[in-house]
C-alpha cells in the first residue's frame, strides 16, 4: 500500500515548504526567491522577457492517461517555448497551482518533481507562485521570465517577402501522441483493457514530454543569424504560420514535400489512416521553432540537421499556399488539431 | 433585452484582440506587449519584482455578489498590494483567465473593464497572457512585475526585537463585507429578498474594490523610511503578523487598543454580535500593509495619519502576545478569517 498524506493534514504554508524546501536558484540574478511577497530579479540591464500559460484539467490535459511528473515537466517546458520564441533566455518561472481535494500531497510532489526537472534541464529558478484548492480540477498557471541583449528579441511580425520559412524538429507527432492515448484510453474506459502502447514510444514522447528548443537558439547565436520572425508551434503549422504572416503582413508558399516528419509518426498515421501530411500541418503541440530567415541565411540553415526550409513568404497579394507533391497548388487553411479528431 | 455575443462566434483569437484592442501601454519599459509570444521589458539596471496569485470561483470569489468589473479590478489590485509589499513599484501585469461557456463577450468585456481601471489607477501595463476555456467555473492568474532600486526592497525576514509594529488604514473591513454580502446572498438565494446593504457602503467597498497602498510606499521614499520587514495583510493581521516574527525571529507584542477600527465597520460587527477585535485580528482581505521600523523612524511614523503604531518586535524567547484594553495579556493565535465564519 502506497502512503497518502492528506492535503489538510499539512495547512497551506507546511505544504508550500514542503513543496519547496528543495528548490536551489542557481542564476545570479536570482536575489530573492520562494518566501517572500514577491521574488527579486536583476538582469544587469538585459531585457527583461516573461510569458505566461493556463492550463486546465479536461482542457489541456486528461489526468486518465498523463502522468503527473510529466505534467509537472511540460507545464514549464511550454512557457520556456514562449521565451526561446522570442529568440531570448528564460532565466525564472513562477507557478502557480489550484487542486481539488482527490489530490494527495504525493501526487502534488510527483507535479513538482517534474517542474524541478524541467528547472533543472533548463537551468531556470522557480521563483514563486501561488497554491490553492479548487473546488474541481486541476489548474496549473506558469509564468516565465528571461532576457535578451537589448534589442535582439524576435517578434512574429518581422518577415518579409522572400524570406525563407523554416522549423526546427519534426511535426505532428504529438497531435499522434494524443490520438493514440486517447483510443487507448477509451478502450481502457470500457474495457478495462490495458494500453497497447508498443513501439510507439516516439509520439507518447512528443505528446506527454515535450522539449523546448534551445539549442536552437543557442545555435543561432553561434551561427550569427537573427530570424526576421518567430514563434513556437503550439496550434499546428498552418494556423501558426497563418499568423507570421498576418502579422508580418506577408502571403506564403508552402512544399508538402519539405515538411519535416518523423518516421514512426508516418507509419502510425497510416495505421490509423490519417494523411501524415494533414498531421504536421494541423497538429499542434510541438513546440518547434517556426521562422523565417533572409535568403542571405540559407547556407546558416542548410547546415544544421535540426533545421528544415519548408517554403518561402511572398508578398501579400500572392495568398497563403500549399503546394502539394503532385505539384498542385491549395491555400493554406487554419484547422488547428481539434479540426482532425472530429 | 441586453446583446449576448457568445464567445464561440468569436474564436479564441478574434476573443483576444476583442478584449485588448483597447490596451495601452505607457511605461517606458514596456518595449513589447500583448500579440506575441511574450512581452519585453526593459528595466535599465533595476530589479525586477515579479508576483503572482491565482483566483478560483467557488474558492477566493462567488460571482452570486461579485460584480465581475470589481472582480478585475481587485484581481489586479491584491497582486500590486503584493509588489508594494516589497517596497517596490509595479510596472506591468500579465493575466490569464479561463471560463466556461455560461459566460458571455459582454461578460468578459466587464471583467476587462476592471483589469483595465486597475492597471490605469495603478499605472501598470497589462503586458500578456492567456484565455482558456475551462469546464467549470471561472480561474484567474495574475502576474506582477514590478522595479526597486538595486537592494532597497524590503523582505518579511529583517526585523529586530524592539522594532516598532506598524499598519496602514484600519482593518476588519473587509472580512465584515464578506460576512454581510455572504448573509444577504442566502436571503436572496432563500427568499427572493434584494440584498440590504444600507449604510454599509464602506465594509462593501473594503471587500469588493479593494485598494493597494501605493501612497504608503511613496510616502516611505519621501520621508526616508525603510521598513525592516514588510507583507501585505490578506489572511488577517494575527496570521501574517506571525509570518513576519517567525521568519524574522522575534516575538510580538500587539495592544489591542492600537488596532486601527473604522467607526462603521465597528458598528456592523456590534449589530452582528462579533467582536469587533477579532475581526481586526482575524479579518482576511484588508491589503493594508503591515510592517515594522526601527525606533529611531517613530516620529515619522507618527506624522502620517494612514499609519498605526500597534505593538513592537520583542526577543523570541518573549512568545507572541496581546494586551488587551482591560490589560490582559494573551497568546496571539493565527485563525485566519474562516475561523470567524465557523
């Protein structure tokens, strides 16, 4: 039998230290951190970057099948996504939780040693936040803080006709992720029989462990280039590219064949018969880096494994297109991933 | 008929420029605002203050007597009280919400409304954020950033046996509003009677549209005051005055006939037989600021007439304690304001 300590046995503050009693800062910045009103940041006259995510249970994640570390872990990873988007470094999270009373104290602790793990890959200090009950579900609220050399961030409105559109990483993969877990939880649901998850570790991954990508900041750092415009690709690549190029004011041109897909991603997909294509274009929850260089970049880009050039922007006129391997040409829509599971 | 625009015709992000189109930011720091996927803020060589609270319906607000406008507001104002707590100045506020789909545009524009006279009162810039749908009920998450020269801040760790005891304002206010819109909202819920708040104008206002001390603040850095310790009050003054001697390792003693009582507040408790010290003691939600100073300050202390001198930090070996008005002494007790109600 597992121990379970009742929430209420501890009151607010004796949970908030034993939450907390582990959590080292390990940035300079950091001057003043858990305990206080607020916590103190000095960026030495860096700019100041902070980002911010609600997540809610039955919204954002199934507790039916996504393992409390893990979501503790993708919690902070989807906010340090934000602040690596903007072509910054994330240096502090605050995190603030609201939890029913079906919660033990264990299973809070196995929430916070997924966000200490994320803190700890990240090199970030969880700085503060707030906990309460709630009267169901549970609501998780991130905010992150980084910094960036004056003037070096990314925005998404910077691109321009001719600039060369790339992302990082492969697609679609969690939006397959979640689609296996949810049949498989549905069969558990009426079943009872237990998830047949062999082989498909790489989309589980992608779903319940997302990583934020740094290296691919650091990389452009390295190799001097500055992204004319940035995101993360949390919605899908067609709503999200959809907005570079609002905001940019730019049209676009998309190669199905350029798109980045893993292989064991393809191959579930056609198990399940989706069009792999229709995943990396609508799934969401990657958390790639989706950006555009100037064509001046293009040998930076070409060299790096990581980095695919999926398409070019155009001027505004031209629309927002696909052109599919047999050389048709569509225009781009925005389904986002709820769009494939109905 | 009012207009009812559901927030399904909208779409998340048509949702999003609908409630910040409006938003205007003044702070020079604010180099990047809402509209992608952080904010950038520039703080030129000072500290940055971050702090942050989350609100659950059913938990810190019932919408049955909570004007959603006052909502926003005070949502905004208690995460201020927060940073003035440090001896800082806000500077911007990142807010997320989540909300089920019983709620409407015209809903979320009044709540907005509030945020946004909030941060104009305060003169802070709403910077980002998140909007959620949610299953169940209303969430809130707010975040402060706020800017304090280098190592001026003020910790609830710094005070000294002898310091003197201070607060701003009068409490218990805030703790007898709950108490009288909580009574008049069974009523209504019972019997169809419209609340009666006659007379009650101000334990109402304490309650619903709470203000944070920024004058006490301002007045700190004009008379040359720096507190030893300082927190806002939101559990009560007994629980988080023993916050304030546990991490500063002192005792207390407090004199009951020092505690700061609005005359109207006095008389409300009197009608509802509560004793109108314990409701000072142990009355939540009043974000007044408690705080202590050297001896050497009490004659400033004492030319401002928003400033109580209740008590004094002793040895810890002296045990918390408060003298009543018949000259008892008593251990002080943290209760919190549920004990109240119980």
């Amino acid at each position: 039998m597992e121990d379970r300590t009742e929430i209420e046995s501890l009151g607010e503050f004796e949970l908030i230290d034993h939450l907390t009693n582990n959590n080292e800062t390990s940035n300079a910045s950091t001057i003043l951190s858990i305990g206080d009103d607020a916590a103190v940041i000095d960026h030495f006259g860096r700019q100041t970057v902070i980002s911010t995510d609600l997540l809610l249970e039955g919204i954002h994640f199934d507790l039916g099948y996504t393992p409390l570390k893990h979501l503790g872990y993708k919690s902070v990873v989807v906010n340090l996504s934000d602040i690596y988007a903007m072509n910054a470094v994330p240096t502090q999270v605050v995190l603030s939780i609201g939890f029913s009373n079906r919660f033990s104290v264990e299973a809070l602790d196995e929430f916070y040693a997924g966000v200490y793990a994320a803190c700890q890959e990240y090199n970030v200090d969880l700085v503060g936040g707030d906990t309460s009950t709630s009267l169901r579900g549970f609501v998780i609220s991130v905010t992150a803080i980084g910094e960036v050399a004056p003037d070096t961030y990314v925005k998404r409105s910077g691109a321009n006709a001719n600039d060369l559109i790339c992302v990082s990483g492969e697609l679609g993969g969690a939006f397959l992720g979640l689609t296996l877990l949810e049949r498989e939880n549905k069969i558990f649901q009426e079943t009872g029989a237990q998830p047949d998850l062999e082989g498909q570790a790489y989309i589980v991954g992608r779903l319940l462990k997302p990583e934020a990508r740094r290296d691919i900041i650091e990389y452009f750092a390295e190799a001097g280039i500055k992204p004319t415009s940035m995101m993360d690709i949390s919605d899908g690549l067609s709503s999200d590219l959809l907005h570079l190029c609002k905001q940019s004011n730019t049209g676009c041109v998309l190669y199905e064949e350029k798109l980045p897909l893993n292989e064991e991603a393809r191959e579930f997909a056609y198990k399940l018969q989706l069009d792999p294509t229709a995943c990396a274009l609508s799934g969401g929850e990657d958390y790639e880096l989706l950006f555009t260089v100037a064509q001046a970049d293009f040998e930076k880009i070409k060299t790096n494994p990581s980095l695919s050039i999926i398409g070019y922007m155009t001027e505004p006129g031209e629309g927002k297109n696909i052109v599919t391997r047999a050389g048709n040409r569509y225009a781009l829509v925005a389904q986002g991933w709820n769009h494939l599971t109905k």
